[in-house]
C-alpha cells in the first residue's frame, strides 16, 4: 500500500501525545476513492473511532490535519489543509480549512494525514520531517502569540518548515479559537472557526512543525505537468484573476453590500453606503499599503500583507482581514476606520481567535449595551457603543486572555444567550448550532439560509456557498444553471445540497474555493483529480464522493444529539425582513426551501438519512 503511486500515500502518521509513541496506519484504496481525502478522510475517521459521548476536550477526542490528492502536486489551489475533531463550540462536527503551504508540507512527508490522540502532560511542540517524528519541551513559547512564536520557531528552524500552532487563546481552551499557520512568505493562514485551535491546546500542544521531501507520486507525472501548465496559464488568461490579486477579498466588500449581503448593525441597519466604501478597495490598497501574496504553488495572490506604520497604538504588519472579518467586524459594528479595524484583526490573529465568531460576539454586546440589558460593568468599565473600535480591542483583548467576562464571551453568543438571558439576548446572538454566521445575508441570497442552517459544522459559507447559483456562477456538469433569482424558494434546496457537495469535496481534494472562478471548469476539475489518480472518475462520481461525506458527517451528528429543531434560522433574520426599494431583501421561505432540501437529500423530515440513500452511498454501516 505504502508504494500506491495515485496521488494517496496509502498511510497515515498517529501521534500519541500521552505516550509520546508514533505509529503508523495503512488504509486501503477503497477509502480514498470513497473519501477521497481531507474532510472526508477526516470524517470517514471520526465516524469509525470516536464515540458519540465523547467530548471536544476528552483525551479520547482526535486532531485531524489532513490532506487530499491535489496537495500531491504543484498546481495552483493545492496549498490548502483541512483540520477536523469534535467541536467544543458546537459539541457536533467540527472542521476548518485554510492555505498557505502548510497541506503541500505534510503530503511530502509521505502521509495523507497526521493525527493527534490523547494528551501531552505539560506543553510540547512537535517536530515531523518525513517519517522522523520528535517531541519538545514548548515552555520557551507558551503563552507567546502566534506572530511571536512563528518567528521564534523560524530562527531556530528555517523557513523550510511549515507550522501549525496555537495562540494564547486556545491554550486557555477558548472555545472560539482556532489555529494559525503564519508566514511572510504566503499571507498566512488561518483554520479560525469552530474551535479546532481549543482542542489543540486540550492536548497541549503549542505547534506541529513539518517539513516533506518526498517527491511527487501520481499516475502519470508527465500528464500531470502538462496540467499544472494548463491549469496556471488558463488562471493567468482568465478576467477574474487580475482583479483578485489587485484587491483580494476587499474588492466585493461593495459589490456584495450592493447585493444585500454584508451585514450592518447586527444584521439590523439596510444601508451603510458612505461608510462601506471606506472598508473595500481600492481604498483599503492605499491606507494599508498592501502587498499581495499567494499560497503555495498559486499565481493568484489574493492575500494581503498589511501595514500600519504611523507610529501610534495600532501599528502591525501581518495578514490583513479578508472579505468575512470585514462584514462581521467592521461594517456589523459600524466601524470605518480601516486602520483600526485592521488592528482588530491583526490581534484576533495573534491572540489565535476565529475573526467572525469574535465581530458577532462583540456585534451582539454593542445590540445589548445600546438596548440597556448589560451595563459597562458587565464588561469591567467597556463602554460597548456601536462603531468604538477601541471599545472593541478591548472586548477582544478580554476573549483572548479569557480574563473576567471574556471566560464567557469567548464560548460564543449561544452560550451568552443562555448566560445572559432574555428575549433580547437570544435575538441578537445570530448563530445556528452554535457557530456565528458569516458575513452573507441569507435575506439577500434565500438559498444561504438553507445552506447555513444545514451545514454540518453550523453557520457555515465554506461548505455551501449556495449564492455562486444566484450571482451566475454555472456548474452545468452537476446540474446547478447559469443563475437562480436570489429571493424565493424555488430550486433552492436543490441548489443548497449541490453546492454543498461541491464545496465538500473542494475540502477533501483539499482544493481552493476561488480557483474556478478562474476559469477553472468542474470538468478541469475531474481532469486534476483522474490525472494524479488514474481512477477515470465521470463528474457524478466526484459530486457522489461529496454527497456521501456530507451524509456520513450528518449522521455523526444525529448521534450526537442533533435534532430538527436545531435546523433553523436565527430570529435576526425572521424578525428583521430589511426589505426596502433599494437593496431587495426579504425574509427566506425557509420551510418550503427544506422540504425540498430534505426530499433532493433523500432525507426523512425529522433530517435522518433514508435506508436507500444509505445503501447506494454505501453508508448502511454508519445508520
């Protein structure tokens, strides 16, 4: 198995934290070409060892990193890494993406995946260079942020390393945070939502770093070269890429505000129109003095490098907030000063803590501090008034450190729902299932509420960006039409459970989300994946393997509690319609939108998989 050349080791590397042995597990080809790789290897995993009674911080509870067949090569899009465990935001599961070079250094290791079991004693870092595995004493960098113990660990390692770790924040087991993988070099990166940072710290385990030499094993290395010429100079004729690497994410701050999707006020304000064009480019090029930088292998370079030099308070250099960190903790908050702003995510970044979980945290003590149910000294003397950027620092600052009330502010806006009471604290925590929604109005682009409220992670954009069908971006290879009117129900729980197969598998390849855009095809797509494997998958088999990961992660959550009930929008969005001449926006059909979801899913009305589904994704197994 160890010599399988399709773009899959075959094996994966087990750390056992509490024993400090290592071993390794060789898996059969049957569960690549089911799982395909990272999400769904993670959750194929997830779903054949861990108990539904186990809990996030349990030493019985695992940490996936894992990759896929794309992180073999050095094509564009393969920079990427997925992480997943139980979340302890949520209690169900719990998954985050993110770039960099992270997933190309773990596949040259000669492993699809690394997996953390049980519990160090007292804090450590590991070092992982191809099959050598080493444990360290991490004293010299806990409690460090992560731009400070990334440099640590540069001076002592290189820069031929890359490196997962935590911050302050998840070594205090915050629940919102996540892990970081911070380079110059590639823009850093960060898998910031659903707690996976928290569950590391669980282990205590400050960083992974790892270095890969082993070279490429694929099907047909000549083919596959051909492809990454191909598949770059495609991106580089493309209309879309110039724009992205000029702006990044900031360049549809307004054009998404434009379309009703960014969020203003807790999700409460129609219009911010002035101050909006304060926080996209191209402005946002010139008061942060942006450089572009790329993953590893890309050409695109969306990700900014910012800096803030003016030699007062909120000086930083580091990866600048992208397009979710500035819908949800700028305009959410009515804050407009970019610089500021920009600090804000530059701490969150530091302290290790998720940007949107955080802005939405903050976004409902402004709603609550203006509505009179908490006072400044529910928040030790923070006068929490809408748009105080300095007000919010520190409220970060609180979560971060988990000091006082930032104990509880850091567990989300469902627990402060609960902690807090009241009808007005539960309006203003807009979550599902626990994790924070990101910033694209489900108002404006109806299928999102049901992309949202299905998810298995939560609230969640990365795995259903079912508003791609309502803005015209076609994939006719797996039934999803040039566009969709983005208000009304029809077609759109058919739209929400395809989009969410696609980005599912996206996640397992592991592949970027915004390379098609690029002119990158679904069926370039199927031709990546079938030149590194040589299994001639058809574009059904593909979109398959991603209904059967979003199945089986489904049915680990039903067996960890979740019901019906649970899928649901949050009352902002039923209570709030924003409907107004200028941008359409009303509230969605929701239940019609899910009868069709749950009958295209080939689900019961109670959410459970049928016995048919089942058996022709080959899951009876896991009922």
């Amino acid at each position: 198995m160890s010599d399988m050349k399709n773009g899959c080791w075959g094996k994966i590397l087990r750390i056992n934290l509490t024993e400090k042995k290592v071993r390794t597990q060789e898996l059969p080809e049957k569960t690549y070409k089911d799982f395909i790789g990272g999400t769904g290897l993670a959750a194929k995993i997830i779903a054949d060892e861990i108990s539904p009674d186990v809990k996030p911080f349990d030493s019985e509870n695992i940490l996936i990193f894992a990759t896929g067949p794309v992180n073999m090569i050095n094509i564009p899009g393969a920079g990427r890494w997925t992480v997943a465990s139980i979340s302890p935001q949520t209690n169900f599961w719990g998954e985050a993406n993110a770039g960099g070079n992270l997933g190309s250094k773990i596949k040259k290791t000669g492993f699809d995946a690394i997996i953390l079991e049980g519990k160090s004693p007292s804090p450590i870092y590991i070092t992982i260079e191809d099959d050598v595995v080493n444990f360290f004493d991490a004293k010299d960098y806990w409690g460090k942020d992560t731009r400070t113990a990334t440099e640590l660990f540069a001076e002592k390692y290189g820069k031929e390393y890359g490196i997962a770790l935590i911050g302050p924040a998840a070594e205090k087991l915050v629940p919102i945070s996540g892990i970081e993988s911070e380079s110059k070099t590639h823009g850093g990166a960060h898998a910031g939502r659903s707690g996976m940072g928290a569950v590391m710290g669980s282990k205590k385990v400050k960083a992974i770093l790892v270095k890969g030499t082993k070279p490429m094993s694929v099907d047909n290395e000549e083919k596959v070269n051909e492809l990454i010429k191909k598949v770059r100079k495609t991106m580089l004729d493309s209309a879309f890429l110039p724009g992205m690497r000029e702006n990044g994410q900031p360049g549809s701050v307004v054009s998404n505000y434009e379309s009703g999707a960014v969020p203003v006020k807790n999700w409460m304000q129609p219009e911010w129109e002035d101050s909006i064009k304060k926080l996209g480019s191209p402005i946002y090029n010139e008061v942060l003095k942006v450089k572009p930088k790329a993953c590893a292998h890309c050409v695109m370079g969306c990700k900014r490098w910012v800096i803030v030099d003016d030699g007062g308070p909120y000086d930083h250099e580091g990866p600048g907030p992208e397009f979710e960190t500035i819908a949800v903790m700028a305009s959410n908050l009515l804050i407009d000063d970019l610089k500021k702003h920009s600090f804000m995510n530059d701490l969150c970044n530091r302290y290790g803590i998720d940007t949107i979980s955080t802005g939405a945290i903050i976004a409902m003590l402004f709603e609550l501090y203006e509505k009179g149910v908490i006072d400044k000294e529910f928040l030790h003397g923070i006068e929490a008034k809408w748009g105080d950027a300095d007000a919010a620092i520190a409220i970060i600052r609180l979560i971060g450190e988990a000091e006082g009330i930032g104990v509880e502010l850091g567990k989300g806006t469902a627990h402060l729902a609960k902690f807090i009471g009241g009808e007005a604290a539960e309006e203003a925590s807009v979550e599902i299932r626990g994790l924070e929604v990101a910033g694209h109005d489900p108002r404006a682009h109806h299928s999102m509420a049901i992309s949202y409220a299905t998810s298995a992670r939560g609230a969640d954009h990365l795995k259903g960006f079912s508003k791609l069908a309502e803005i015209g971006a076609a994939v006719p290879e797996i039934g999803i039409p040039e566009s969709l009117p983005p208000l009304g129900p029809e077609g759109k729980g058919f739209i929400a459970s395809k989009v969410q197969d696609l980005h599912t598998l996206h996640n397992s390849m592991v592949y970027c989300l915004i390379i098609p855009f690029s002119d990158i095809s679904f069926q370039i797509q199927v031709d990546i994946i079938n030149t590194i494997t040589g299994w001639n998958f058809t574009p059904t088999d593909l979109i398959t393997a991603g209904e059967r990961i979003n199945n089986l992660t489904q049915l680990i959550n039903l067996k960890r509690g979740l019901t019906r009930e649970q899928i649901r929008l949050p009352k902002r969005f039923i209570s709030y319609p924003l409907n107004n001449l200028k941008i359409p926006r009303d509230t969605p059909d929701f239940e019609t939108m899910l009868k069709d979801y749950f009958e295209v899913r080939g689900w019961d009305d109670k959410a459970i998989p049928g016995k048919e589904k089942l058996k022709e994704l080959g899951l009876e197994m896991y009922a």
